[in-house]
C-alpha cells in the first residue's frame, strides 16, 4: 500500500472514529477474545452488540 493511500486512510479514519482504548485484566481479555473467535466477531463488534444489548438508546437522541 502506497504512502498516499495509507495517509488518505488515515485522515478518513480520523474524521470518522473515536478511540477508545480500556485497560482490562487478562482473564476478562481472554474471555472476550474467546467469545469473539467462537462467534466470528471482532472485539469492535462485540463492543458494539453488548452496548446494543445492555444499554440500548435511540439513534435520533445522539
């Protein structure tokens, strides 16, 4: 991948999401890692689908 395309990715990137970094400890880490490979998920997915599941709100409130 070209300097280019990657600096272009970057900027979109960083228009578009936020970080959101956590500290956990390992066996949470673990626990999560393992349900996200048994259901084929990313851990961004898994974030997404457990605030989805457990804190749900509308989208015209943001």
């Amino acid at each position: 991948m070209g300097a280019t395309s990657t600096a272009s990715k970057n900027k979109y990137n960083k228009k578009a999401y936020e970080n959101f970094n956590v500290r956990i400890k390992p066996e949470l880490f673990a626990r999560i890692d393992a349900y996200c490979k048994e259901n084929n998920l990313s851990r961004s997915q898994f974030l997404q689908k457990s605030i989805d599941t457990f804190a749900p709100f509308h989208k015209e409130d943001i």
